[in-house]
C-alpha cells in the first residue's frame, strides 16, 4: 500500500471532521434564541456574569467569520467547550466514556460478523436446506426488532428467570479493589448482554450477505478445481471460498459502523452503559450542547477511523489493489 | 406477408405484480400491514378513551379485567388504549419521513450520475459527509434544537437517511444514461429535465421502489427509538413512547413493553417481507437463490 494513498485518505478524514465542526457551529447558530443562553444549556440558570463569559469565550459579539474562526481553532486545540451541567470540559467528560464505547461497539461488530459469517458459510453449503430458510427468516426478524426493545426483553429475562448475566452498567460496585483479571473479567461479564442486543440485527445482515456471496463464489472454476484436486470441503468452504466472499462483507461492515454507534446509543441507554451514548442521552435532555456537539464530533471522528482502517483492510484482503491509488 | 400474431407483451409491472401476487410471504406482509393500519386508523371507534388517562389500578396484568385485555402501566393506564392509538403517529412520521428521503435522495442522485463531472463530485462530497455522521445521533440533535413536533421528527430521519437513496439512484442513473433508448430520446431533441424525469427515473424505479419500502421499515424503527428516548413529541401517544415511560418498571410487568414492542416489530417485518417480495418481483433472476 502507498503511503501518498494513506496520507490522502487521513487528508480528507480531516477534511471531513472540519465539516462536523462548522456543523456543529451552524447547528447552535440555526437554533432559535440568543446562543449564548443555547450554550449555557436553556436552563433558566445561568446568570448573566455566565452569559457573559460565554459571550467572551466563544466571541459572540464579533461577525460570524471570526466567531467561526474561534471555534475551529478552539477545536483544534482540543478545546470543546465546557459543559455547564456536568460543570466539566467536554473534553474530559468524552475521554471518560469513548472507552466503554469503542469496547461495546468494536466486541459487537466481531461477534456480528463471526456469527454471521459462520451462520451464512453452513447456509451456503445447502441453498435450499435448514440452515438456508434460516437464515433468511432469521434476517428478515433481525432487521424488525427495535434494538431498545430486543435489550429491554433480554433484561427481563435474565434478571428474574436466568440471573446468569449482570443486566445493568459496566462493573460491580464490591469488585473495585480486586486485582486487575478479576475485574477485566467483570467487565467482559458486563459485556456480554449488551454486546449481544447491537450484535443480533447485524449478525442477520452478515449472514444473509455471505450466504448470498458465497453461493456466488463457490459457482466459480478455481472453486471446482481446488474440490477436483481433493481438498478437504472444509478447506474449499472457510479457506478458498471464504476469501474471496469476504470482500462484499467488508465493504458492509465499514459502511455499517455508523449505524452501529446509533444502535450504541439505543443499547447504552437500555442496559445504563456509561459510554459516549449515555452521555449524549443526559446531555440531550439537560440541553447541554456544548457537550451534545461534542458527543455528535466524536461520534463522527469515530466512523471517519472505521472508514480509513476498512479501505486498509480492504486493500489488504483484496491483493489486485495493492499498488493502485 | 403473414399477418403478425395477436400477441401483447405484457407491461413490466404487470409481470412484476403476478410474481408478487404468487410470493406468500410478502401477501403475508401485506395483510399484516393491511390490518395494522386498519387497526391504528378505526380501532379507537371500538375502544375508545384518551392513552394518557388513568384509568384502572397501575400494573393490573393483561387478562386479569376484561376491560383492560392487555393489561394497565405504571400509572394505570389502558394498555390497548395504547396500541391503538400509538400506531398511528409511528406510521405516519414513517411513511412521512421515507417520503422525504426519497425526494431528497432521488432528486441529488439524479442529478450527481446525470451530470457527473464537479456536480457529481460536489454532490457526492455531501452524501459522504452526511453518511459520516451517525444517524439516530444527528437526528436527536436536530429534534432538540427545533423542538419535537411530527413534523420535525419526519424531517430529522428524512435528513439524516437519505444518502443511501443518493447513491443507489445515481448508481441507476450512470447505468441506464449510456444505454439506446437515451441516445435516441437526446437524438430527438428531448431536453435534460425531460430525459431525467420522464425517461431515465421510470426505468430507474424498480430498486428505488423496493428501497423506498425498506426506508420505510427503517423510519419507523428511527421514530420509536427517538420517542423511546422520550424525544417524541410529549402530547402524542406512540409505540416507541409507551416502552420508554415504562422501562423503569420492566422488572415488576413485562407487559407495558412488551406489547408495543411486538407492534413495531410486527410493523417492521410486514413493511420488510413486502420489500423482499418486491424485490423478487422486479428481478426474477434472483428468484433462483
């Protein structure tokens, strides 16, 4: 892989968050009353000093050019603003919560595409068998379930029925002084349920999406020769086969990650997650934007990331790339 | 000279409908669709009484009175109430929403695979920047800052789920604008508005057509998740609403969500098997998979 080709591609990932930034600006603009009182948080609270210190910061009294010339830089220095409810900088609140995030959202999408990818490689082998009728139902429910709701019923299952699972946050209280596996257990123990809810909707997608593109694969001729010079079929499946079906299934998988942390959101909310959607929840219903545009940069930045390193995996996988910009 | 026999090709969407009337699954949809509306449009004539009156003792489960087959909530609250009235504003800020996406998405994809060139290029710049923002997020923002109303919820989805219609019409539009028919219509001096609209869209309509219906299952899942986060408009009763007023309570009744739980749910999958049966319909290529 060039690295003119990667630089470009960080190049215009920038390019992209400026864009979220001016957004971000337009959006606090574009709301109805003084921006001032928008940022201070619609509270009722903030006294005029505080107005006028958010007037100060964030230039309100200056054109709008230089006002969006403040926030940029701002921006760029890493400088989100403060929020006034959790009376904090956004920049900490974010560094707090992006962790249990990218935990929740990165174990969702590997267990969506490793479940799926398996569950649609068995439907393959047989296109009208079980496992094919399957599967097609099974996608066709998965994309109909509200995700809240999948969570909210997995809660009252294993709460009452299966107490097997921890329905709620990411730790327990009693383990905060145990030794660090012990709580890296916990977490994974946290994990599971909420990480399984994000994952059901995909995981249909990624089946039925390698079932259809390995039927498509397994048609093709070094298929029939590598089965005619006797390898084992579970070689022809998950090694020959499997490659060269994974590309659609990467493309849909960057393409997904953006609907994945909306999913986050939801999930979050449902099973008290304390990662960036919570955050976004409590700051959405405190009005508290400076925060809420914060969450909506990060988010953002996130699936800039997801898109950059999907292009590389995909140049990886796909060996006819390499070398082309 | 023979006479030429008295045969009529059958008109595509003649053929696509006798493949769609023989599809169970999607007449499945259909008629679950079918009654859903039914049921959201004429039931309150049946069961009447305003969702948000207490009615009942809170938490009475669903069976226990007759009166109340599905049950009370938290506040007691008539559950089939509800039901009843809770569709209809999920339904309409769906299909309002889908609406708006498709004139958003058609009308730029259009245009982005007509053209091409820096129109295409500036066009295609926006829908990348839009698909980077993440949806469900964009669109709670959007709801708070111009307060919840239907109006502006249908709108918010519209504004953040078009891009997807943006790129399968202008994938459509770079296809079909190299092929016979639109030389022919250009040859004969047809103008670009009218090649756009009247020549190259009815050709592109089938795949937008089976995406306008899967938007519409989206949407709806969109507008139950914002009224679930309690970002609905609070003096309306709807599906999403009801889950989320109750979901402090879910360990002592199961009941207030899970039945407008269902009814999204059911909702989804009739709006989507209808989609696949369309699909099926209109590439009966496919049908071999």
């Amino acid at each position: 892989m060039s690295s003119s080709y990667l630089l470009r591609r960080v190049g215009y990932g920038l390019l992209l968050m400026l864009g979220v930034v001016v957004l971000n600006f337009l959006l606090i603009r574009l709301a109805p009353g003084d921006p001032a009182v928008v940022i201070a948080g619609e509270m009722g609270g903030a006294t005029e000093e505080m107005l006028e210190s958010i007037r100060e910061e964030y230039g309100l009294n200056k054109p709008v050019l230089v006002q969006l010339w403040i926030y940029v830089a701002g921006v760029a220095q890493g400088n989100l603003g403060e929020s006034f409810f959790f009376n904090q900088p956004v920049a900490k609140l974010i560094a707090d919560r992006i962790g249990p995030t990218i935990l929740l959202v990165v174990t969702a999408q590997l267990m969506s595409i490793a479940l799926g990818v398996f569950l649609g490689v068995l439907a393959a082998r047989k296109p009208n068998g079980v496992m094919s009728a399957f599967v097609s139902v099974f996608a066709t429910i998965g994309y109909a379930v509200p995700v809240f709701w999948t969570g909210i019923m997995l809660i009252i299952l294993f709460a009452s029925s299966f107490p097997i699972f921890p329905v709620e946050g990411m730790q327990s209280v009693k383990l905060r002084d145990a030794a660090w596996y012990v709580q890296t257990a916990d977490v994974l123990h946290h994990l599971i349920l909420p990480a399984f809810t994000l994952a059901i909707i995909y995981l249909a997608q990624y089946a039925r999406l390698s079932r259809a593109s390995m039927l498509e694969v397994l048609g093709s001729d070094y298929i029939r020769t590598a089965r005619a010079k006797g390898a084992p079929e579970k070689s022809v499946l998950f090694k020959h086969a499997l490659r060269n079906a994974a590309l659609p299934i990467l493309t849909v998988a960057g393409l997904q990650f953006g609907n994945l942390i909306s999913g986050a959101l939801l999930v979050e909310t449902v099973f008290n997650w304390p990662g960036m959607g919570r955050l976004a929840f409590d700051s959405i219903l405190r009005r508290d934007y400076p925060t809420i545009m914060g969450v909506l940069f990060f988010a953002s930045a996130m699936v800039v990331v997801a898109n950059i390193l999907t292009d590389i995996s995909y140049r990886w996988a796909d060996p006819r790339l390499r070398g082309k910009s | 000279m023979t006479d030429t026999p008295d045969y009529k090709a059958e008109s595509p969407a003649l053929e696509a409908w006798r493949m769609f009337r023989r599809n169970i699954p999607a007449l499945c949809g259909v008629a679950m669709l079918t009654v859903i509306v039914l049921a959201t449009l004429y039931g309150t004539f049946f069961y009447s009484g305003d969702p948000f009156d207490v009615v009942w003792a809170p938490h009475e489960p669903p069976g226990a009175t007759p009166e109340f087959p599905l049950g009370t909530d938290y506040l007691g609250r008539n559950i089939v109430a509800g039901m009843l009235t809770g569709g209809g504003p999920t339904l309409a800020v769906g299909a309002a929403a889908a609406a708006i996406t498709m004139v958003i998405g058609i009308s730029l994809g259009a245009l982005a695979g007509y053209y091409g060139g820096w129109v295409d290029n500036l066009l295609m710049r926006i829908t990348e920047f839009f698909q980077v923002l993440p949806a469900l997020l964009f669109a709670m923002v959007l709801v708070t800052l111009f307060s919840p109303s239907l109006w502006t919820i249908a709108i918010a989805i519209g504004v953040v789920s078009w891009p997807q219609t943006a790129r399968l019409t202008r994938a459509e539009f770079l296809k079909i604008k190299e092929l016979e028919y639109v030389t022919a219509a250009r040859a004969i001096g047809a103008r670009n508005k009218r090649i756009i609209w009247k020549v190259i869209l009815p050709n592109a309509m089938p795949p937008l057509i089976v995406s306008a219906t899967l938007t519409i299952g989206v949407a709806i899942l969109f507008e139950a998740g914002l009224s679930f986060l309690g970002l609905g408009d609070p003096n309306v009763m709807s599906w999403g609403l009801m889950i989320g007023a109750n979901r402090e309570y879910i360990l002592d009744a199961w009941w207030p969500v899970t039945f407008p739980g269902l009814a999204i749910f059911f909702t989804v999958f009739a709006v989507s098997l209808i989609g696949d049966g369309l699909n099926d319909a209109f590439n009966p290529k496919l049908r071999e998979r």
